[in-house]
C-alpha cells in the first residue's frame, strides 16, 4: 500500500482516538511511516491565494480540531485527475505513480458541516544526512455538508475482498510462476486471522476493532499495485488479458472499500 494512503489512514484512525481522549504521543514523529518525513503541516488558503500554517504536526492538528469542537475524522476517496490527453486510464494503473490513483481525503466533521483536507508531498533536501528528505502537508481544500453517515461495514467489506481475491487468485495461477498467488492466499488467512505480516505500528494508537486490523492487514498483503515489478506490470497472454483486466479493476475497488471502511470504523467509537 502506497504511503500517502496508509498515512492518510492512520491520521484518520489515530486521530479519533486522540479527539476521544486517548494518548498517542509516540505516534508523530516516531512512527515508521515518517522515517523518511521531515515535516507534516497542516496548511488552510488565504484570500490571496497563498497557504496559512495552521499546525506543525498532527498532535498540533488535533488539538486545534477538538478546541473547534470537531467530533471526528472519516476517509474519503475521489476520483483520480484525469489527464485529457492520455485518454483515461484505470486507477489502479497509476496508484504507484506519484500523484497517480485516487485521491485520499479526511473529513473532520462539526455538527452539520465539514472540512476536506487533501494530503501533498514534494522533496525537500534530497541529500539530508537523515535521509528525511519529504514535505508533507495537508491542505484545507474545501468544505461540505456533512453526510449522515459514512460505510463503516467490516463484515461486507471483508466479504467483498474474500471474493475479490479468491476470483483474482485463479488469474494468478494461470499465469507461468503464478505470480503473486500466494499474496492473495495469504491475504485471505489474514482476513481470518490465520497469518499475515504484523499491523503496521500506528495501530496501537487506535481503536481498531480485531475485525478492522484483520481486514487492514488482508489490505496491505493483497496490495499488490504499483510501478516496476508489481502486478500491473505484468503481460498475460491475449487469451487471459480480459479476465486480468477485470480481476485487477474488482480487487482494486474491493482494497479501496476496505482502506476506507477500517477507517470510519473508528469514527464515532
């Protein structure tokens, strides 16, 4: 799973609990998903058109979202920005690239109105000794009615990446080497708590049900989109390509669901 996105999660996820009164002080800036980040502001428009620091860090964010009385944050995706001239292209094609994919938004919510905060990443010294070489800053972008309520299904969610994988798993082993196979049968142990690679570390800074780790951990093992070398860069012969094409659209719709739904799943708890 791309790091905009994962990072977008646990911001959302960790952030609940803090708005709940639960510590996370060794969330930011110790989490390894900002071994390589050297900042991460939050950043709200002026009329002018330049940008107003709002927070340096998330604990800093937080806090000003709860003295505004906001009740909590939930996960959105919105469609890719399209590039006219290329045609368009599945999303899942263009995840890894940077820029490429859905776009990753958080919603903190204040009674009947909310805010939508889009995530932006840029280099910064790209010869530091630490190698934190990232600029991180997420964006007041714009303001919305707050829906009554957001998926928060585990259960279905699961359900549809079970089927997903189990249907995606057959494309694999059709291929020479059944690249990637295993991933997706490991992801379907995970789904029942029979293995998988350990939660990511932000997790414990949360109130993820079991079902919601399962399920986050099923995601990142089946996340198998990217650049070079992963699934989207494989050729199935002519007679196969139809049924990759539509196993990759369905698995990827199925991870975007999941991603979202362990993340509103803390929302309100």
């Amino acid at each position: 799973m791309q790091l905009p996105i994962l990072r977008t999660l646990a911001l959302v996820t960790v952030g609940n609990a803090v708005l709940r009164k639960r510590d996370a002080g060794g969330f930011w800036p110790n989490d390894p998903m900002f071994r390589y980040t050297a900042s991460l502001d939050f950043m709200t428009p002026r009329e002018n058109g330049n940008l107003a620091h709002a927070a340096a860090g998330p604990d800093v964010w937080f806090k000003k979202l709860a003295s505004r009385g906001c009740t909590g944050l939930r996960m959105h995706s919105a469609p890719m920005r399209q590039d006219p001239k290329l045609g368009a292209i599945p999303e899942h094609k263009l995840v890894g690239m940077v820029g490429g994919g859905p776009r990753w938004l958080i919603e903190p919510v204040y009674g009947d109105h909310s805010e939508l905060w889009e995530g932006f990443d840029r280099i910064g010294d790209k010869d530091a000794a630490d190698k934190k070489i990232w600029l991180t800053a997420y964006v007041l972008i714009g303001e919305a009615q707050s829906a009554p309520k957001v998926d928060a299904d585990i259960r279905g969610a699961s359900l549809d990446l079970r089927a997903a994988l189990t249907a995606i798993e057959k494309v694999a082993r059709s291929m020479p080497d059944a690249p990637f196979a295993d991933a997706f049968v490991g992801a379907r142990a995970a789904l029942e708590g029979k293995g998988g690679a350990p939660p990511p570390d932000f997790v414990r800074f949360t109130t993820l049900k079991p079902e919601a780790v399962r399920l986050l951990q099923a995601a990142g093992g089946a996340w198998v989109f990217g650049a070079m070398g992963s699934w989207n860069d494989l050729s199935p012969d002519a007679a196969l390509k139809p049924r990759y094409q539509q196993t990759s659209k369905d698995l990827f719709v199925a991870l975007q669901r999941a991603v979202l739904v362990v993340a509103n799943s803390t929302y309100g708890r």
